[in-house]
C-alpha cells in the first residue's frame, strides 16, 4: 500500500475524478420531482452528457434523489434504499419541500427537513426544479466529489445513533435490519 | 406439469418498472401472477386535508399537485365545481384558451405515455424522442403560465392570463411539427413486432365487466364503448368544436395504444380549430380580493375528460372563505386498485409495468 | 334550462319506489336524501332498474357542528346522462355504514378509505386496515376536529425560518432598512 502522502493524495485526485464523472442515480421517483427527470435523462438536456445516469437497484447507484415531499411511508423505504447503498453514495434533496416542507409544511404526513434523517448532499430548491437546475445540482456535486468533501456515508455511519434517534421519532413500527456496512 | 409452490413477491416501491411509487404485492406461481393486491400511499400528501386549511384561491398550488403528469384537468375540474357554486360566468375566449391548454396538457401527457409505454416494453428510443419533443409543449407552457410542469393557470372565472398572437402562432407551428413526429413514433411502436406480440391479447379488460369496475376514459373506450366527457357532458366549448372520440375493440393493451394514438391527432385538430375560432374579447371575470372571497353555502360536483378518464371533484362549501372539503376522484383510483387487482391474475410478471403504464395508473391521484 | 322532464322523470320514479325526498339541482343532477338504511336498496334499484351502472365517487363529510357525517353516493347513467347523489347522514358517535361493495366491486377502495380517513366501520369489509397511512394511532386524519398544523409542528423538524416568512414585505423593509409603502400595507397578512 501507499505510504507516503504526497502519493495518496494523486491515488485520491483519481479516485475522485472518475466517481464524479460516473454517477449512477438511483431510479426511485419518492415525489412528484420524478417528472422532470425524464426530461432531464433524455435528449434536449441530456444528463449523460455529465456521466448521470439511471440504475435500477440500491447496489449499483452512487446517487440517491430524493424528488420532493417524503410521506412517512415513503421515509422507512428511502432510509432502507440508502442503507444498502454501497459508499461512496451521495444524496440530493431535490426541490423546496425537502428543504423546509415548502407547501406541504402542515401536512401531517411529510417530513419537513430531509438531512434531519439522512445526511444531504446538494439541495436544488424550487418547486418544481427546472432540468438546468437539477443539472446545476449535479455539477455542484460533482465538484464537492472532486475536492473530497462528499463523505457522507462515513457521517451517516458515524453518527448513526443520532439519525437513528429521529427516524424512530417518525416511524413508529420499527422493524428494518441493522446497518452494518 | 410441475406444480410450483406459491411466492409472494413484492413489485415496488422503488421498482423501475411501477409507474410512479406504489406498490403491488403479487402471489405468484412461477412467473404467473395468481393474487395481486395494491400498497398505495407512499405519496399521501393529506391533499384534502390541506385545502381545508386554504382559502378558495391557495388552493391551486396544491391542486395541480394531484397528478403530476396531468396538472391542467385539476385546475379546470376545480374551478369549474367553483364557478358553479359562485355562480360565476366564465368569458368566451377564456373557455377557448381553457380548451387549449387541456387539449396542450393531454398532448405532453400522451408523450410520456408512448415513452412509458414503449419503454416497458424495452424500446428505449421512442422515449428519447418524445419526451424530447415534449420540451416543446412545455416551453409553450413557460411562455404562456411561467411554469413548465405545474401552471396554475386556470382559476375561477377565467384564466390568468391573455395568449398573443405569436404564442398562437407557435403553438400551430407545434402542432405541425408533432403532427409529422408521431408518425415517427407510430413507426417504432406500432410497425414494431416487438411491441404488437407483447401488447395483443394482455391485460384484457372485460368489455360486460368495464363500466361496473370503474374503467373510464381510453381503456373503456378500448373495449368499444364509446365514453367521454367531452360529449357526454360537454363543458367548456368542447360542443362547438368538432372531434371524433375514438374507439376500438379487444380491450387489450393494442386497443388501448390504438385509441390513445388517434386521440394524439384528435387533440391536435381540437387545438388547431380552437385556434381558429377564439373570439376577441376578456379573458378572465374579476374575482374577489382572495383573502376574504367567500363561496355561498352548497355542494357541486363537477368532472372532466383527463388523459387516464374522467376526474371529477366534489366541493362543499359552508360559506366562509375557506372550502369544507373537497374530493378529487382522478382515474386512477379505479384503475390503479380495482381494475388493476382483477385483470392481473394470469399475467405474467414480466407483463405487469407494461399493463399498468396502458392502464394509466398514477399513483398520487389515488391517495393524493 | 326549464326543460328538465328527464330529470325530473327520475326523481318521480325514485320517489315513487321509496320514501325519500330528492330534488333536481339542474340539468344532469339530481340528488335525492335518504336514510342510512335504504342506501344499498336505492343504489341497487338505480342500479338495475334505471341504468346507472357507474359509480363515479363516493364521499364523506365531517358536519362536526350537527355532529353528523354526511356519506355521497355519485352515480352515472350512461344512457341518460345523469348524476345522481344518493346523499345520507349518520352518527358521529361510533359511525357504521353498509357495505356496498358487493354492488360494486370498486367501491371496496372508496370504503377503505373512508374507514382509514374518517373512521366510519363498515361491517363485512374486506381488505387491509391500512389504506394510505401506516401505523396511524391518532384519532383519523380527516375528522375536522384533527389539527394537521399542530400534529407536523410537534412531530416534525421545523427548520428555523418559516415564522419569518409572515410577512415577506415587512421582513425585506427590516433587512434593507426601508419603509413598506402605503398602498402594500392593506394587503399586510397580518390584519
């Protein structure tokens, strides 16, 4: 293994530049966001352009969106998804109703602050995000990858009692196996 | 035969292939489903609930929020259920603009269809195509409401704002671009052998059985029964234009594609007539300051024709400035659970996305 | 309008089948109220007898001041044409309804939701418990006397901001250090 600094830091600047410029977004549309991420995927904006694209199961995505309002049902499954994610995974609060429950702010089945459950990434506000801003959100997160600062699945794992704590507050019927990544 | 043992698979909610986030447990016996049983709330919002919290005219924001695909039908069938307990009269020219924003609504609406369509049956390049073409419909949007996806445009007595004449223009120039593209699309879909074998003869909806189920819209009419609430009811000025409401026999997921297809031409030539025909004049009936509007005391029920069926909504108001309730019922209620739940028993797993992007489930108008 | 003759010919003949009182609201709609008992007998002669094979909606509402809830049945004739409200009152205080999903399966979802929202039993009623919600232990969400507002503000995170929020206008002018003007005062949220 690499011993000496300087080394490692080449070895990271690598390791960095290729995860960001490949990044797998999980396919799970949790709120009415997932509709403009067709036409972002597809040929007018065509996100592939910046290495994003689909996939169809929690081990094979890097990104998780969460598009918009996240019922309490909806919550459990999202907190499942990300725990069998494999690092390095990266998560977007995607439009204003992740950020501070927008619209829905009394509604008594959303969350109102998704990083209060899951550790967040980039924000993209709005309601709905336009396809540029979603994009714009992928750049912001492609450069956090770049710089190293995208290290949230090691705070999740570090303070996982904490996160544990507030999600419990939430769903009621407990029943989801450990996370032991 | 090998008799298999039963299994409980569950499809959903993060599945690719569901169409929105639901969840459809299925018993099934090797790969055929016998019992299927629909999970929907994971986009329970408390909609209902929080309209009651609103007053007449906040209540726009969120009820565009109802299907996402769709937001127009919402505003409208809203509006028109206000209007009648307001007695408001709505002008001429807005229930032209009114038409032709629906009619624009049900034509992005049918792209994303064909893209859904197509794309569970694996042809992921007619989606590329017209969800890209759909950017044109939306932009028509942005200029005329400001939003691309969610409008808010159409309010009691009227709507927002005027169209120009250039919009008018572009929105015929549009119309003949998309009028030469969905023959392109036509060509992936229906020339496709792909497709014909994997659409005929699945998801049968029973023609004696459809009405009684709650099947509306397309699928009712995939099974020949002519039904639309355009010419059942007609509202707006959908009388004075002319239109054919297609229909087609089988009740499978071909007929269904085949009606949806000449629809597409169908809401062209509405746009085109509608264009056409607009009279001069005002384009909204001046609402009170929305803060302190109060709506007489009754209940009114009003329906209109979405891309997946009829959606109607029930308001009450007590007279205050905040409605009593309001119960939206979107196609999808039926189709998503009921009709959804009978005819998948006997399909094949691998069939389940493909019936239920032609059934037209949307799983936020269900539990809003 | 005055002409409403098939309207008004389907009122005559349900009034004349029971004893209910019903009126025509305009063209195509006409309700008719009817006590809780003789719904399932009403809905099954519309059914049969006169042609309305659709159930378009069925609904509930919460008259918490008469201490009713009020349940509609909208049914469709496709060949006349016509709604029909099939409207009935009943008890708040421990509310139960006939089951009417043997008449149409699809009403299955309809009472489901309305045991889920509104906590009126219907006897004999097949199907999860859950409907949209999942380990609800409240009082049901759509009864008026549930305060949403109250429930999100103890149970969930309130990001610090919104209270801000009140009024835009005024907290602009207390950051930029300038007057609200005149004519935006009277649109104030705070009167």
């Amino acid at each position: 293994m690499i011993n000496d600094k300087d080394s490692q830091k080449i070895v990271d600047y690598i390791q960095n530049f290729a995860r960001k410029q490949s990044l797998f977004v999980m396919a799970y549309g949790t709120g009415c966001g997932a509709i403009e991420i067709p036409a972002t995927m597809t040929s007018r904006y065509d996100a592939e352009r910046f290495g994003i694209r689909g996939a169809a199961t929690p081990r094979q995505a890097d990104v998780l969106l969460i598009t918009g309002y996240l019922a309490t049902k909806t919550l459990k499954r999202v907190i499942r998804v990300y725990e069998q994610m494999q690092e390095p995974k990266y998560v977007i609060g995607f439009g204003s109703c992740t950020i501070n429950g927008g619209m829905y702010f009394d509604s008594y089945n959303t969350i109102n602050a998704l990083e209060q459950y899951i550790p967040v990434d980039v924000y993209i506000n709005g309601c709905m995000p336009r396809p540029e801003s979603v994009i714009s959100g992928f750049v912001k997160l492609q450069e956090l990858i770049q710089q190293g600062k995208a290290d949230n699945g090691k705070k999740y794992r570090e303070n996982l009692e904490w996160y544990r704590t507030n999600q419990k507050k939430i769903i009621k019927n407990w029943k989801m196996p450990d996370y032991n990544w | 035969m090998i008799r298999e043992k039963e299994t409980t698979l569950y499809l959903g909610p993060q599945h690719p292939g569901i169409t929105g986030n639901m969840m459809v447990k299925l018993k099934v016996q090797g790969d055929t489903v016998v019992k299927a049983t629909t999970h929907v709330g994971y986009l329970h919002r408390a909609f209902e609930k929080l309209i009651e919290q609103r007053n007449w005219l906040n209540a726009f924001t969120l009820l565009c929020r109802f299907c996402v695909p769709e937001p127009d039908p919402m505003e409208l069938t809203y509006a028109r259920a206000v209007e009648e307990l307001d007695n408001r009269e709505v002008p001429e020219r807005a229930q032209y603009i009114r038409v032709i924003v629906m009619e624009l609504a049900r034509l992005q609406s049918f792209m994303l269809w064909y893209a859904g369509q197509a794309g569970s049956a694996g042809l992921y390049t007619l989606g590329q195509w017209s969800v890209g073409d759909r950017n044109y419909i939306l932009d028509l949007f942005e200029e005329l409401t400001g939003g691309r996806i969610y409008h808010m445009y159409i309010w009691p007595g009227g709507v927002r704002r005027d169209v120009t004449d250039t919009w008018k223009d572009k929105v015929l120039k549009t119309m003949d671009y998309l009028e030469k593209r969905q023959d392109d699309y036509n060509q992936l879909m229906f020339d496709n052998t792909i497709f014909q074998k994997r659409a005929k003869g699945v998801g049968i909806v029973p023609k004696d059985k459809a009405i009684e189920w709650g099947v509306v819209g397309p699928p009712l009419r995939g099974v020949g029964i002519k039904s639309d609430v355009r010419i059942d009811e007609p509202y707006e000025v959908y009388d004075k234009l002319d239109f054919e409401v297609p229909t087609a026999e089988g009740g499978d997921i071909w007929a269904r594609a085949l009606v949806r297809k000449e629809e597409f031409r169908q809401s062209i030539s509405i746009i085109r007539q509608a264009i056409e025909k607009m009279p001069k004049g005002d384009y909204y009936n001046k609402v009170p300051n929305p803060m302190k509007w109060v709506v007489p005391e009754g209940q009114a029920w009003a329906k209109t024709e979405s891309v997946r069926g009829e959606i109607g909504f029930y308001v009450v108001s007590n007279g205050t400035n905040k409605p009593y309730r309001v119960h939206a019922k979107g196609a999808a209620y039926t189709h998503g659970v009921t009709v959804l739940e009978k005819i998948l028993p006997g399909q094949n797993i691998a069939d389940i996305s493909f019936i239920m992007n032609s059934l037209g489930v949307c799983p936020p108008e269900i539990e809003r | 309008m005055t002409e409403l003759i098939k309207e008004q010919h389907l009122l005559d003949s349900l009034t004349s089948a029971f004893k209910i009182k019903g009126r025509v609201i305009r063209d195509r709609r006409v309700e008719v109220f009817a006590d809780k008992k003789m719904v399932s007998g009403i809905l099954l002669f519309a059914k049969k007898q006169l042609g309305f094979i659709h159930l378009a909606h069925m609904t509930c509402i919460d008259w918490i001041d008469e201490n009713k809830f009020e349940l509609i049945y909208t049914i469709w004739s496709p060949i006349e044409k016509i709604h029909l409200f099939v409207k009935t009152k009943i008890e708040r205080e421990n509310p139960e309804m006939e089951n009417i999903d043997s008449i149409w399966d699809q009403a299955n979802t309809y009472e489901r939701e309305i045991r889920e929202m509104f906590g009126i039993q219907f006897p004999g009623l097949i199907g999860e418990q859950d409907f949209a919600l999942e380990d609800w232990d409240e009082m049901p969400p759509m009864r008026k006397d549930f305060d949403t507002k109250k429930y999100a503000l103890e149970t969930y995170y309130q990001r610090p901001g919104r209270e801000d929020a009140k009024d835009v206008r005024e907290t602009i002018s207390e950051r930029s250090g300038t007057k609200v003007p005149d004519f935006a005062k009277k649109y104030s949220r705070e009167k």
